[in-house]
C-alpha cells in the first residue's frame, strides 16, 4: 500500500511537472531571434505587416497580402508554430500593400488597410470586419498610399497616390476629402512634419515635399530614393527624410534646411 501511494505521489508529481512545462510553453513569449525574423519580413516587405494579438495573448500576428487577391494572418508563436487566424474574402486583384493603421489616432493600430491595382480595402482589426472598399471605378491606378491625420478632423486619413493625382480619404467614414491639383507618381509616400511647424507635409520618393493642408509643392529640388522613412535622427524634433535605393548610399535630408544632412 505503502509502495503504490509512493508510486502514485511519483506519477502525479510527474503529470504535474508536465502539465507545469506544458504550460510553460504555451505561456512563453517570442524569443528575440523569433520576433526579429517575423519585424524583418513585416517591415522590409510592402506586401506583408505585423500587429500584435489585441488582447494580449502570446506572439505576434503577420499579415501577407498574395498575389491570388487575399489577406491571410498568420499568428506566429513561440517555436514555430502558427496559427492561420483570418483569410479574407477574394479581393479584386492582387494585394500590393499593406498597412496597420491607428485611424482614430489613439496611439493602438485599429485597423489592416490594404490596396490592389484599383482597389483600397479596410480592415477592422479586432474582427476582420470589412469597414470600406473602394467603388468600383474609382481609380485606374494606384501607386503608393500612406496613413496620417492631414487636416483639422480628429481622424487619420488614407492619402493615395492614384491616377497621377493625391486623394484623401477620411479615416473615420471613408469620405473624399481631397484631390490634389497637381500631378504626382510617387511609388512611396510617408508623412510627417518634416519642418517643425507642427504641421504635417507629404513626402513622396520622387523628391516633392508637400505641404498637407494646402497641396502646394514646398520643395521638390531632388529625387529620393525608392524607399524612404522619415524619423528624427539627431533629435531637434524635427524629422528627417532618409532615402535609399538599391546600390545607392543612404542620404538624409533636412527639409528645413533644403539640404542634405552631414552629421
Ligand atoms: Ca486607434
Ligand atoms: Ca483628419
Ligand atoms: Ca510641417
Ligand atoms: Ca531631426
């Protein structure tokens, strides 16, 4: 009797130990390599992005807009498993972007926004609810699109380079707020307030900075590279614009100065 509870206390000590490294497991975060080769694909490819799990929930979610026309997210957790956590309905061409997005700009991305040849879709993030989708025949072409709150409404918009033209689209109802005059054919745009007035212009990589609320061209001397990131560098509070292409080196240009910057 003596020996079977023995026996008996060693087995559920056991099921426990494995239960606990189960749980563990399951439990356990990304490790650092984990999260750096999800963050390296998210950031360096158009076609995909990342958000982490709403309610906290172990990994991080990446999401690959395919060429067949469709969102999948994937949650990627510890160990290489995955989940695959939404596909989307068949969209109409194939995905050539996509952003997660804080519309209501509260500081928490909220919302997928995505964009095929003719097409801008919108994505809520909790549910995958379908919030927009451009009209058929809207645009022809679109080129590049970007998130940020360019004007006096709380909410971010979506600004699209489509058609050779910058449109805006409101952030919270999905309404045109704005089409530009002049003609652009930027492949990238990011937006910011690269001059310090507290005011945010558009940057696109074929070298215009615009001015966001009026559409006027404040600067467009050189040409940027195909990719571009505006981040403050030295720490003025002001932004600046880093460009680079393939086999081209790196410049940062300092659009309050109209130069190029030398550390
Ligand atoms: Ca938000
Ligand atoms: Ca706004
Ligand atoms: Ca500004
Ligand atoms: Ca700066």
């Amino acid at each position: 009797m003596r020996r079977h509870s023995a026996l008996g206390a060693l087995l559920l000590g056991l099921m426990l130990m494995s239960a606990g490294s189960a749980l563990a497991q399951s439990e356990s975060e990304l490790t650092y390599a984990e999260y750096r080769a999800i963050a390296q694909t998210a950031v360096q490819l158009k076609h995909c992005a990342m958000f982490e799990p709403l309610d906290g929930e172990v990994g991080m979610n990446l999401v690959v807009g395919d060429r067949f026309g469709k969102l999948n997210v994937f949650r990627m957790l510890p160990g290489d498993q995955r989940e695959l956590v939404w596909t989307s309905r068949q969209l109409v061409g194939a995905v050539m972007e996509v952003l997660v997005a804080d519309l209501d700009v509260d500081s928490l991305d909220d919302h997928l926004v995505c964009r095929t040849q003719r097409h801008v879709y919108v994505f809520k993030l909790g549910d995958f609810f379908q919030a927009y989708e451009t009209e058929s025949g809207r645009y022809n072409d679109i080129r590049a699109f970007t998130v940020a709150n360019v004007d006096n409404d709380p909410a971010a918009e979506i600004i699209i380079n489509a058609d050779n033209k910058l449109y805006y689209l409101d952030g919270a109802n999905f309404s045109d707020e704005y089409t530009s005059l002049n003609d652009f054919q930027a492949t990238r745009i990011r937006c910011g307030d690269v001059t310090g007035d507290g005011r945010n212009e558009i940057v696109l990589d074929t070298g215009q900075v615009v001015n966001a609320s009026t559409g006027e061209v404040i600067w467009g001397d050189e040409t940027f590279g195909p990719r571009l990131e505006l981040l403050d560098v030295d720490g003025d509070g002001i932004l600046e614009v880093l460009t680079e292409g393939d086999g081209t080196p790196l410049k940062v240009w300092d659009i309050d100065f109209r130069q190029e910057k030398r550390f």
